[in-house]
C-alpha cells in the first residue's frame, strides 16, 4: 500500500508549484532589472502559469472534499551570475516538476483513485510542453549570451508560451467556472 495518500502528496505538490511560480518572479524580476522586459514579461506570464496549475490542485480536492493546505511562501532568487542561469533554473525546475508529477500519477494509479488519475493526465501533459518550452529558450539563450537582445527578438518573433487557453485543462480554483 501507498506510504501516504493522493490528497496529501497533491497538497505537497500545491506547494512545490506555489514555489516554482516564486523562483519565476524571481527571474523576472532578475530580467527586468537588466532591462530585458520580453524575457522578463516570458518569466511573469510562467509564474502565473504555475500558480493556476497550483489553484487546478486546489479545486480538485476542493471537488472531491478532502482537505487544502496553503503553504508558506520563502525568499527566492533576483540575482543571478548571468543571464542564461535563470533559463537553466527554470528548465531543471520543470525536470524536477516533471518527475513530481509522474509519482503523484503513479500513486494515484497504485492506490486506484481513478479520478485522481484521470486529473494527472493533464499534467502529465503540460509538463512534456514546459520542458521542451524551457529546452528551447535556454538554446536560444545559451547562442545570444554575449547579446540578449537577441533572445528578446527571439521572443517577440515567436511568443514562446503564449498558445492561449487549453480547453481540456482542469478547472481553476476562483475562476468562477
């Protein structure tokens, strides 16, 4: 049998994606501070990204009545050494989601919580698309290091991360829907 239960290893995961969305202000407050707003604006828009995956955690198990723990929130980095560091933390950190969210989808599946199983789906999803996402940027990132403008041409060209609504995705807790 399972060591803990789905909900709880859900509200453990409610506070790694609270933490991801924080390490992405962090890097864009980083980007903006050296006046690369399109990188910056790229790291806002994911840290709003994480926080809605964090509130879809909420709503399920708001919807299948079990218990929500909010966690507290730590400091997190606006410096960096340079500035393709904040890339390849974002892109180890959505490694690192990744392998998160497959052990909640293998523990739903182990302990036969079908609805559980069938909520992960989605994030298993996603987060195939962040990594190839964080992969990309940080090859882009990686060419231009000596002249990041070229990275923010890159990302005005192409709008990295920016493919709109998904209609299959998980309800939002507070979206009123």
């Amino acid at each position: 049998m399972a060591e803990k239960s789905f909900p709880a290893a859900l509200n453990e995961q409610i506070a790694n994606e609270f933490a991801a969305s924080q390490q992405y202000v962090g890097a864009a407050v980083y980007y903006d501070a050296e006046t690369l707003p399109r990188l910056a604006a790229f790291f806002y828009r994911q840290a709003l990204e994480e926080r809605e995956h964090a509130m879809m955690m909420v709503q399920y198990l708001l919807d299948v009545g079990a218990e929500v723990h909010i966690p507290d929130i730590k400091s997190q980095q606006t410096t960096y050494a340079d500035g393709v560091a904040p890339v390849k933390m974002a892109l180890e950190q959505e490694k690192r989601v990744g392998e998160e969210i497959y052990a909640l989808f293998e523990l739903a599946r182990e302990v036969k919580d079908y609805r559980a199983e069938q909520f992960m789906q989605w994030f298993v999803k996603e987060q195939v698309e962040e990594v190839a996402l964080m992969g990309d940027l940080l090859n882009v990132v990686e060419r231009s290091k000596d002249n990041l403008l070229l990275a923010e041409d890159y990302i005005a060209r192409e709008n990295p991360g920016e493919d709109g609504s998904d209609p299959t995705a998980p309800p939002v807790a507070g979206s009123g829907g």
